[in-house]
C-alpha cells in the first residue's frame, strides 16, 4: 500500500492555537532522539534533520537552501519529508515541505509567545518580509488577536509591499520600530546582528527565528545580557546555532543563562512584566515529528 502524500490543501483544516497545543503535549512524551546532518557549499546548505519519539514515530526532513535563489525569483528554501510508523518502520506519509515548515517555524514561535510574552501585548513587530515573516503574521493573530502589526526589512520597497498585502505598517527605522514594540519577531537571513540590546525596553518579548547556521546571528551579545533567555531545545541550539553557539565560545553569557527550554514544563514562563524575555526558535526535527503528526490528525 501506498503512504499517502499530504499536499498543501491541507491546510485548510488546521489551527494555530491547536497546533500549539499538540506542540506543548509532544513534550509531555519521552524525549526526542534527534540528530542533524549540515553540508555546506559556500552560501548553499543542505540540513538534513532526523527524530525519533516513542510513542509518536519518526521523521526525516531535508532542506534545500540556496540564498542566491532570491535573486532569480525562485523559492530560498525547498526539501523533502518523510514519516514513519512507530510501530513498524514502514513509510506512514509524505508530506508537502513548505507546507510543514511553515507550520512548524511558525507554531514554534507562537508557543514560545503564549508562554513567554506578555498576554496584553498589543503591537507587535516583524524584522524581516519573507515568506517566514508572512507565517508568523498569521500566527501571532491567532493568540494576539488585538495586536496591530508594523514589519521592517532592508528593503523598504519589500517592507511596504509586505504591509499593503497583509495588514500591516511599515517601519522606515528599526530601532524606533523596535522602541514602540511589545514583541519582535526576527525572520531575516542575516550573518550579523541587526538588533541591538540598547534598543530594548522592560517587559518586551524578543522572538529569533532567522539565524539556523554556526556562523549566523540577528541579535547582539547587549541583548543576550539584558534579556532572560528561552529555548525550544537545547540539543539543538547551544552548539549548532551561532546565536547562541558564537557567544558561549567567548564567554559572553555560560550555559546557565538558558533558563529553560519545552521539555522544563513550567520553567519556561514570564517571571514578572517587566523582564525581556528572549526565544530562540531553533526548529529541531522533532518539532516538525510534532507538527507532522498533528497535520496527519487534523486531515484524517
């Protein structure tokens, strides 16, 4: 028998909020058996990313990303999943890739905010105007429904178009923009950092989403200092990732300073208004098992 392909149709039976609900239960299992493979061909990487959960199954995600694609009007960022049976190995589906990336990086944010932001925030800003940052724009309406929406990129023709399209404002100026913010999510494919801890201001939520290679970074060593700092998983951020991995090698902050991450339950919170509170969204695989799963579920 053949395993079914789950296309991008399937969207239309799923929910944000119920995703990371189902994200927030995968935890609850025993943990992940992951493991992560990065080729390299100067610019272009392929990460090939596997996990294991008993109970729940096993996937293995491939992704294509090739940076210069941009330039030629073609897709960044394309792959391959697969997913199998815990029971017996055999291939239970293959699934669209952007499709389960989108909900996915989204979805990861999205419980990280619902556990780390303050509930009654109200403007929340988009440092970056990709297809990431269009994800996320729905997602954080989900759970912030009141929120308004302002995006900055490097690009003020992509800024602009990006919130003529969806509902949003642009931002001429980042650190003004981030100023007046009460969440800011960074989806850019920056090597360096573009926000600064200076900017930051008591009580805001910092979600980081971008940097996924050991050489890249969107936020400064200042915002590492001033901001407690939450993870999805540890085994896949601290040492991979050079948000984190570039200043643990030089003693910016120590291991310590990550406070937490999914599989600490209640640990992961908000400890008072007035902290800044800083997520990074590494995006491991068992978080698309997660995800994949709960995609299976909610088409049937």
């Amino acid at each position: 028998m053949t395993a079914p392909h789950i296309g991008p149709e399937a969207e239309r039976a799923l929910d944000w909020i119920a995703l990371t609900d189902a994200l927030a239960a995968g935890h609850t299992l025993p943990r992940a058996t992951v493991g992560d493979t990065f080729l390299y061909r100067r610019d272009d990487t392929m990460l090939s990313r596997a996990a294991w959960i008993d109970g729940l199954g096993a996937l293995v995600k491939t992704a294509m990303i090739f940076p210069g694609n941009v330039a030629a009007g073609k897709p960044a960022v394309g792959g391959g999943v697969s997913i199998f049976s815990d029971q017996d190995g055999t291939l239970a589906a293959t699934m669209d890739f952007r499709l389960l990336t989108k909900w996915k990086t989204a979805g990861d944010s999205l419980l990280g905010a619902r556990r780390l932001a303050r509930p009654d925030s109200r403007r929340i800003l988009l440092v970056g105007s990709g297809t990431v940052a269009l994800s996320l724009r729905q997602a954080y309406a989900a759970a912030f429904p009141e929120a308004s929406f302002t995006v900055w990129s490097r690009n003020p023709d992509n800024a602009r178009a990006f919130a003529e399209a969806h509902d949003a404002s642009p931002a001429p100026d980042l650190e003004a923009a981030v100023a007046e913010a009460d969440i800011v999510a960074c989806a850019t494919m920056t090597t360096e950092p573009v926000l600064c801890g200076a900017w930051l201001r008591p009580g805001q939520h910092v979600d980081l989403i971008g940097a996924y290679r050991p050489d890249m970074r969107e936020v400064d060593d200042d915002a590492l200092r001033r901001a407690r700092i939450f993870v999805d998983s540890r085994e896949t951020t601290l040492d991979h990732i050079g948000e984190l991995k570039i200043p643990l090698a030089e003693g910016v902050i120590d291991r310590d300073a990550v406070l937490a991450d999914y599989y600490d339950g209640d640990a992961m919170r908000r400890g008072s208004d007035a902290e800044i509170t800083m997520f990074k969204n590494g995006g491991g695989a068992h978080l698309d098992l997660m995800t994949a799963r709960y995609i299976m579920d909610a088409v049937g």
